[in-house]
C-alpha cells in the first residue's frame, strides 16, 4: 500500500466509478517513484501538468472515506462522500499500484484504497453552461 498526501487537484465521480488526482511536491513525487518501482516512460499514476506533480487513483469498487481519522458510515445521511470532496481539499489517499498491458502497451495503474480528508472544501457541480469569459 502506498500513500499520498496533497492538495485535491480534481475528482470525477461517474456511474460507480471514482478518480481523484491529488497534487503533491517534487520530493514526495520522486520518493513514491522510487518506493513504489514506477516508470514514468510508461502511462504510470505520477502525472505533470504545468509544472505540477500530480497522482492519479481510481476504483469502481467501494472504498472507506476518513475525515480527520474517523471513518465515515456510507448510510449516514451527515457522512461525507467522495463525490462532496472539492480541488482544494487537503486529503492523504492510499493506494495500490499495479502493472498491466493493453493492446501492446505497458501502463502502470494506481488503485484507490481509502480516503482521508484532513481540510475539506465542497464540490462545486459541474455546470456545462457556465460561460466564463
């Protein structure tokens, strides 16, 4: 298991399935590179996005969300719910990597484990009509 603690970069939520890219520092990008033997030649979970290291987790599976290090019953109404986690948040994700091939093509995949929201900021839904100039 490996782990990750940042700033919320973005969440998608959709039909079951959830990701989260967490931006995270140099230092703890190029640990995680080496603790967990990946390989940015390849699709792997460390992303770069302007300059930003970032790790990407998914999963179509349930998973435990922590707020502060208390574990949040999913059949609470007042518990909170990945999909409620906003960019900006403050959380530490754990993960699982794994190797697989797809047509050919090596990847590297990170496989969300848990949640833990230390500073939470709502999510703003999604608005296609939102015209920001």
């Amino acid at each position: 298991m490996f782990y990750a603690t940042g700033r919320v970069y973005s969440t998608f939520s959709n039909d079951g399935k959830f990701s989260i890219m967490v931006e995270i520092t140099d230092e703890a990008a190029a640990e995680l590179i080496e603790k967990a033997g990946l390989n940015t030649e390849i699709d792997c979970p460390v992303k770069t996005s302007d300059g930003t290291k970032l790790v990407k987790a998914h999963t179509q599976f349930d998973f435990p969300v922590y707020l502060d290090g208390v574990e949040q019953n999913p059949n609470d109404e007042a518990a909170i719910k990945a999909e409620e986690i906003g960019a900006d948040s403050e959380v530490e994700i754990a993960f699982k990597v794994v190797e697989g091939k797809y047509k050919g093509k090596k990847y590297q995949s990170a496989y969300l484990k848990g949640i833990d929201i230390s500073t939470l900021v709502p999510a703003t839904p999604y608005n296609p009509f939102d015209k920001k100039d």
